[in-house]
C-alpha cells in the first residue's frame, strides 16, 4: 500500500493535474466554495454541520488551514484540482480510507467538489478516471465509494460511465449514528 500520510500523490494527464491543496489555492477555491449553484453537489455527510460554503477569503484560508492540519493528522486528504488549460484550480477531492461499522467499512470515500461550470459529465468523468484507478491502492481498499444526490444527473451519468453503481447500502455516521444515503460504489478488478 502506498501511504498518502506519508507520500501525498499527485496525479496528471494532459488536462488535470491532482495535487496536495496549498494556501496558494485560497483565491481560485474561493470560486469554488463561494459558488451557490455547486453547493448542492457538495458531500458534507458526517461532517459536523459543515455545508463546505466559504464565500469569504477568511472563511476559505480557514478551511485550507484545517484540510492541511487533517492531513498532518491523518484523517483525510485533500487533493487540488487544476485545470491545466486555465492554470487554476476549479475545485477539489476528499479522500481516506474509511474504516466503519457499517456496510461501507474499510472502503475508500471520495468527495468531489468543482465549480458549477465544471459539474459536467465529460469532465467529471475525466476527473474521477485520473484518480479512482490509483485510490484503491492510495487508500488500501477493494471498494470505493462517492455520494452523488438523485439530481445530479451529469454526475450519475458520469459514475455509470466509469463503472460506478448506485448502492441501496447506508453509511452509517460516526458520532451522530445517522443512515446517510445516495452513495455509488466501484469495486476493484
């Protein structure tokens, strides 16, 4: 297993490149986290109230800060997405490896946050291709999973195309114990 505590990944094709945030990234995250219309696709299940919506410079350093002081502590990673035709970055990923008891333990969680103009099937498609084929060793994991609501539909249709299937199990939050739903899971070939 690669450690990403250890070793953060960064991945890269012609158009992306997937890198550990930095506080550089304050300003373009801020269009991402300030964005109303990409809030709705934001995954923020057992995440202590938090609804990922920073519409000041102050709010998103803050949150930089603390995506960085989780990866020192070993509770998640958070990689950059950079659009290589722009140079900015249009949004980030979530990742770690989830160890639970629920039906979801010891999987790969995945969270995918972009700008609203990037909630497109192709790119989401390309974005999640780049990092899903490396996760399961990044994340020492057979499953990974990602939350995508019903109306997300160039989402949906995005997981379907890379093999994603919508799963009827729930994941089960740690402190407040609630059955979240809507997650797609994929499991390693």
């Amino acid at each position: 297993m690669s450690n990403i505590y250890e070793q953060c990944p960064v991945l890269e094709n012609e158009r992306w490149l997937m890198r550990f945030v930095k506080e550089e990234d304050s300003e373009d995250l801020l269009k991402v986290y300030g964005d109303k219309q990409a809030l709705p696709f934001f995954n923020s299940d057992n995440c202590h109230e938090d609804n990922f919506y920073y519409n000041t410079k102050e709010k998103m350093d803050n949150a930089i800060r603390f995506w960085l002081e989780s990866y020192t502590g070993k509770w998640f990673v958070r990689l950059a997405i950079i659009d290589k035709n722009i140079s900015q970055a249009i949004g980030t990923i979530e990742m770690f490896h989830r160890p639970s008891d629920d039906d979801f333990d010891g999987d790969g969680l995945i969270r995918l946050d972009v700008r609203s103009d990037y909630e497109k099937s192709d790119e989401l498609q390309e974005i999640l291709g780049l990092l899903v084929p490396q996760a399961y060793e990044l994340l020492d994991c057979e499953e990974i999973i990602t939350k995508i609501p019903l109306y997300a539909v160039e989402r949906i249709d995005a997981a379907k195309k890379l093999g994603f299937e919508k799963s009827d199990r729930f994941l089960v939050g740690g402190e407040d114990r609630y059955a979240y739903k809507n997650y797609w899971a994929i499991r390693k070939e």
